[in-house]
C-alpha cells in the first residue's frame, strides 16, 4: 500500500510540475511593443487598449515603442522573445505584411513566427499637403506634380505611406522627391513646417492640423468618406478607383503561446473593445475598431500578404 501511496504521490507531484505557467497567467508586466514612436497612431491606440487590458488582468501593461526599419526592430524582438504571453506586438501591416515582402531577407517569417491574438482594427489616412500647394483636388495635385516634376516632397513615416504615394506616383504618372522618416510623428513636423509638402498621414498625426488649415485633406484611404472629415472624398471618389492601400492594427505575440494565455487575451481584448470608455477614444481617432478569434487574425494575416504583395508589384517596388 506504501508503495502505490508513493506511487500516487510521484505521479500528482510530477502532474503539478507539468501544470503550464499559464495556470497563474499573468503574475508578472506585460509589455506591448510598438514598432513606430510615441504619439504614432499604432502608439495611441497601445496606450487606449493597455489601459482596461491591465484593469482586466490585474498587472501593469507597459506600451514601448519601439521605432526603426519599418517596423522590423519592434517585430523581431517580439519574434525572439518567449512565447509566455508577458511580450507581445501591435502589428500593423508595415511589420507584417511590408516588411517580409520588401526585403529579400526578412528578420522573420511572419505567419510561423507569431501567434495571433486579435484583430483590433482600422486607421483612416488621408492624403494630405501643405497648405502652400495651389491644389485642392487630388486630381489638381497630380496635374501639379506632372508639370513640376520633382519640384514637391513627400514623406512618409510607414509602409503605408510609401506603398500610398508609390501607387499614387504610378497610377497617376507623376514624379516627386521622397524624404523618409522613422514615424509619422517627426514627418507631420516637418510637413506643417514645409520642408515637405505631401504625405498619407493618419487621422492621429494630420487630423488637429487639418482643422487648423496648416494642412490640406484630398482624399482619403477609406473606403467611406469619415465622419472628421466629411467633404474630403475617397480616393475612388477622387479619380483613382485602382487603389487598394489600407492599414491595420492587431495583436500577436511571439509563435507557440500556450492556449490558455491566449485565450485569456483574447478574451481580454475582444471585452476591451466593448468598453464605452474605450470605445470613444477610438472614435475621437477615426479608428475603425473591431476584435475576432485567433484563427480569423491568422486568415486575415494570409490574405493581406496577398494583397499587399500585389500591391508592391503594381507600384513597381523592388525587394531591397
């Protein structure tokens, strides 16, 4: 009898030790990695989620950014860490989609290197210039460019913004003079200062600025025209029906998370998004928000990596 108490007592002891870590999920920080600056659009909506996320969780969530090569430092770091649900990613398309189909040797592969989590929804950009630029349509702008090759700079700050005017430059045959920035941040600085005149900015960074007249809206990324902005028409709707850009945001964290630990954020992210509170934030931003399963992120992620690898070869863009 001893022996099969042993027994017993062995089989529960090693049966407690195999018990995953997700059974105290979480017990400690966890941090959401941001690919692009502080006072990014991908930042402010880190920092609207953390919130109730660290409310519903019972442990502090730390939003980092992380900016740098389109959002390839922030993704691998994610990519490499432990897969224990305390270091997760706020992917948009410029990590995922962009970057491993923009570089002939991508840090990661981005379907068998992260687990997703949830879908969390849509920026609105808008095409924006300079309030010095004797344009008003986009169709103006382009007749500009076209006379005045070279003569206007663009910035962009993401993958969105440079997938946008490399579209926009080729369907409408046109030339300006590209000036890249690490974020969208420092390049709405230099564009309300006129070092450079055009750009695909977020309704985070261009809205404020917009309304003050610094800057000019002529169409926007959407497929609806928004609410902030009621007048500016749908790039459809303003001549160039063929273009397809859009921009996500949504949460991974690093391949083979335990299943508890990621159903308990799944969970946490899809009763966030409910939130009245919430809710409103996101609207103020011209966020389109909207959860899902695991499973539907993981289609979504196959299917615009399908999209935006058409993209890249209709705006003629190499891998580098």
């Amino acid at each position: 009898m001893s022996r099969t108490l042993r027994r017993a007592a062995a089989i529960a002891l090693l049966a407690l030790a195999a018990l995953p870590a997700a059974a105290q999920y979480p017990s400690k920080p966890i941090r959401i990695i941001v690919p692009f600056p502080a006072g990014s659009a991908t930042s402010t909506v880190a920092r609207i989620l953390a919130v109730p996320l660290a409310q519903a969780l019972g442990q502090p969530v730390i939003v980092e950014d992380k900016p740098g090569a389109d959002g390839a430092i922030a993704g691998e770091q994610v990519a490499k860490s432990a897969p224990d649900g305390y270091t997760l990613l706020m992917a948009t398309n410029s990590p995922l989609a962009a970057v491993p189909l923009l570089r002939k040797n991508p840090p990661y592969d981005p379907v068998a290197d992260f687990t997703p989590i949830s879908f969390v929804g849509r920026y609105t950009f808008y095409l924006v210039v300079h309030a010095d630029v004797p344009v008003k349509t986009l169709p103006e702008l382009l007749d500009y460019a076209r006379a005045n090759p070279d003569k206007l700079n663009y910035a962009t700050g993401n993958t969105t913004g440079i997938l946008s005017i490399g579209q926009l430059l080729a369907f409408g045959g046109a030339k300006m003079v590209h000036v890249p920035y690490k974020g969208e941040p420092p390049a709405i600085t230099d564009m309300v200062g006129g070092r450079v005149q055009v750009m695909f900015a977020s309704s985070t960074t261009s809205l404020p600025f917009v309304r003050d007249g610094k800057l000019r809206a002529l169409a926007t990324t959407n497929a609806k025209r928004t609410v902030q902005l009621p007048d500016v028409p749908t790039m459809a709707e303003a001549g160039m029906p063929r273009f397809s850009i859009g921009s996500w945001a949504a949460l991974f964290g690093p391949a083979k998370m335990p299943k508890a630990v990621l159903d308990r954020l799944n969970h946490e992210v899809n009763a966030a998004m409910k939130r009245p509170e919430v809710r409103e934030q996101f609207e103020r931003q011209a966020f389109e928000f909207a959860g899902s399963t695991p499973d539907e992120l993981g289609v979504f992620l196959k299917d615009q990596l399908e999209v935006w690898g058409r993209t890249i070869r209709e705006s003629g863009i190499k891998p580098e």
